[in-house]
C-alpha cells in the first residue's frame, strides 16, 4: 500500500478532476483517502511514478509520499520519533549528503483551524530540533525560512530541496499527524516561458493559461498519443502547444480567424525550436482557417478521437457586465456552440471526448450560465461529471450542472468546463 499527496492548484476541484484522470489511465485502484482545499491525499496498491505524473499535470503544485503517521494522542517519543537522525536518514534524506538544506510545509487535511494554528506555532521548534538531531551524527543542515506554514513550488526547486535535501510535509487530520517527503514540484518556469516568452500573443481576445490547456487535455481522458486532437478555436495555440509537449502526435488546430491561424503557427514553430527534445518529423500537424460551422470541408467526418477548445467567449470587456447585458451575450453566443457541436457529432467517433469551455458571468452573487445543456445531449452527446471526492460541498467551483467555474467573481467573464460524449 502506497500513501502519495498532492498539493492542489488554485482550483482545487479542477486539479482534483484532473488528477484522478491521469491516474486512473494508468492504474484501477486509486482511492482517495482524504482531502481539504489544500491537499488531496490518495492510496493505491501500486507505486507512482511522481516525478513523472507532476510532470504531466496542470494543475499540481507539488506531490510526494507519506512515510509516517502518529495520533496526537500519542506520546511525545513518538512525535520525536519522526525528526530523529535515524528516521531521517532512513527515509528523507539521501545517505550520502553530509550538508543539507531542508524546509517544513504544513497543510490541513479534515482539521479544526486551531489545531491546524497551534501546530503552526511549533515550528520553529521543529526547524532547530531537526537541525541539531542531524548536527549530532555530523550533517550540517541549514533550513529554509518560512513566511507562512508551507513553503512555494519554487522555494522548494530553488533552495535544492528535492535533490540536495527535503521538505517535510507534515498532514493534519482531525486525529493524526501524518508526515512525507516532497518529490516533485511544477515546472512552474516552463509554463511561464510558453506563456509570456512565445512570439504569436493576442491580449484583445483573451488568452488561456498554459495550465489551464493542459488540465482541459488531461480532463479529456484519451491515454494513447496517436489518438487526433483537434481544436476547433485554437486562438494562438496553447491548448494545442500543450498537447505537443504532452506527446500527442496528431494535432488539428482552426480558426475563423486569419491573425489566429497565422499566430498558433508561428508558435508551434517556436515551441519546436525551443524544445530540441520534439522531434517534428514524428508529429503530424495541420492548422488551417475555417469557421467552426464549415470545419467538415476541410476535416473528414469521423475522423477526430477527442477534442478540446474554448470558443469565442463574447466580445472584449472593459467592466464586469450587468446581468441583462451578460444575459445578451449569451443569448447572441448559442447558436455559435450549438452549430459547434452539430459539427463535433459528425467529426468525432463514437464514445469519443469533448472538452468545452462555456462563458459565465457574475453580478451580486447572480450567475449567468449558458443553458444548452440539453439541447446538446439531443444532439447525441451525453454530459460527463467530473471525477471529485463524495465530500464535495467543499469545492464552490463545482456547480449544480456537474460543471467546474474557473476565475473568480472579480473576472468580467468566468470560464465554465463541461466534458461531453459522443454517443
């Protein structure tokens, strides 16, 4: 039995989603055994590969595994027990490291704030405590300052704590006190670079997350790489330049726009030339421009295994909109997404996914939904509700719709995923 963490995003319930998607791809005997908005903590039978899995996620923070656990209403030898040299040694630290930096996170599973704050207060202790049981046995040990009780992805890659030392993440529950080791972070500087460093930017027409592409292609659920990807309103291209560096070799990308066409080009060009790793030649890649109404002229019906994309979501806002005016936007945009997805039915096989992005709006704790809903699944599609954890009044992201909300009612617009099926 292997005991695995996972510190979520900040959506927690699309980084939940996402996560139990990737995993159950691999491997059938995921559970998760607990969580809070803060970590998600999951048992299976066999072991993972977490540097490989962080690797692959969007929406992930940080993972590692969990080592050991003692009640708090052990004895304070136990509680010693888990800092000791020999505890250590054997499970934290690597052997032959005689000089180490180390830092302490701290997240709340199923516990009360103030026993989540009185632990938090003994930090310090624990910092000087781990210092002196490692000084003792001759490992010289400096130790990363906290500014609140966990450290950042990037304190943790910056300051060598994954290969030149640890970070101890302790869990609390209502009646244990669970403790791990981080082993691996976001590439949080590769999602930077393909966001701000790429040449092909459209500001005017809004621009999708890097993380936000590739939880909405994990969502997606489709394991084998040769499978068609096709992006239907590809805008610049992210969604599809984080299918390439998740390793799907087909990729159809088409927009109603010319400027868009020509800047998701001009980007998968960059992104090839600055992952030296692609290999072009094994990647088939087509990007044209069509309206999404006549993409069967130019794509052959049948042909796409999964597709993921967010639209045109309404015009360029300066100010959040009142309700009549969002209620209007909606109403001029449906006819849009139901065109899109009488196409999606034709492009797509049987059984295969979609991904969608829907716009949301929010005016004094009102929200405006697009509601055609129904009218898709008449179209021969049928609504997938995300993967979550039976506790999940926990996650206000998720709606009465099975949906997940993205952004946060300050946003002009929100953005609503929804995953469907063809039938």
């Amino acid at each position: 039995m292997h005991r695995y963490f996972f510190i979520l995003g900040r959506n927690p319930a699309l980084s939940i989603a996402e996560l139990l998607s990737v995993i159950k791809l691999n491997i059938n005997d995921c559970k998760i055994e607990s969580f809070s908005r803060e970590v998600c903590l999951i048992v299976t039978h066999e072991k993972l590969d977490i540097l490989l899995l962080v690797k692959q996620l969007g929406g992930m923070v940080k993972a590692g595994e969990m080592l050991d656990e003692v009640n708090l209403d052990a004895s304070e030898a136990d509680f010693d027990n888990i800092i000791s040299y020999s505890n250590l040694t054997e499970k934290y630290i690597p052997r032959q490291l005689k000089k180490i930096h180390y830092g302490i996170s701290i997240y709340p599973l199923d516990c009360e704030e103030k026993l989540l704050e009185s632990f938090e207060q003994k930090l310090k202790v624990l910092y000087i405590s781990i210092k002196e049981n490692l000084r003792e046995k001759g490992i010289k040990a400096g130790f990363v300052r906290l500014k609140e009780r966990n450290l950042s992805s990037v304190s943790v890659a910056k300051n060598n704590l994954l290969d030149k030392g640890m970070e101890l993440i302790f869990l609390l529950d209502k009646n244990r006190l669970l403790a791990g080791k981080t082993l691996a972070v976001q590439e949080f500087g590769g999602f930077t670079f393909r966001d701000i460093g790429r040449p092909g930017i459209d500001k005017r027409s809004g621009i999708m997350p890097p993380k936000l592409a590739r939880m909405m292609i994990n969502i997606a659920g489709v394991a084998d790489k040769s499978k068609l990807l096709l992006d239907s309103f590809c805008g610049s291209g992210t969604i599809l330049q984080e299918g390439l560096i998740l390793g799907y070799k087909n990729i159809i990308g088409s927009d109603v726009s010319g400027k868009a066409v020509g800047d998701t080009k001009r980007n998968i060009s960059w992104l090839f030339d600055r992952y030296r790793n692609l290999e072009k030649d094994e990647y088939r890649i087509n990007i044209f421009q069509s309206d999404v109404r006549n993409i069967l002229k130019t794509t052959p019906g049948g042909s796409v295994d999964f597709i993921t994309t967010e639209p045109f979501l309404g015009p360029p806002l300066h100010s959040k909109p009142k309700r009549i005016q969002s209620e209007r936007m909606i109403r001029e945009l449906e006819p849009l997404y139901l065109s899109a997805f009488g196409q999606f039915y034709k492009l797509l096989k049987p059984g295969c996914p979609v991904v969608f992005i829907f716009p949301v709006f929010e005016e004094k704790g009102i929200f405006s939904f697009v509601n055609i809903i129904g009218k898709i699944e008449k179209m021969g599609f049928r609504q997938v509700a995300f993967d979550q954890p039976d506790r999940n009044t926990v996650f206000q992201e998720i709606t009465k719709r099975n949906t997940i909300i993205y952004g946060n009612r300050y946003d002009f617009v929100m953005r609503e995923i929804i995953k469907f099926r063809r039938i």
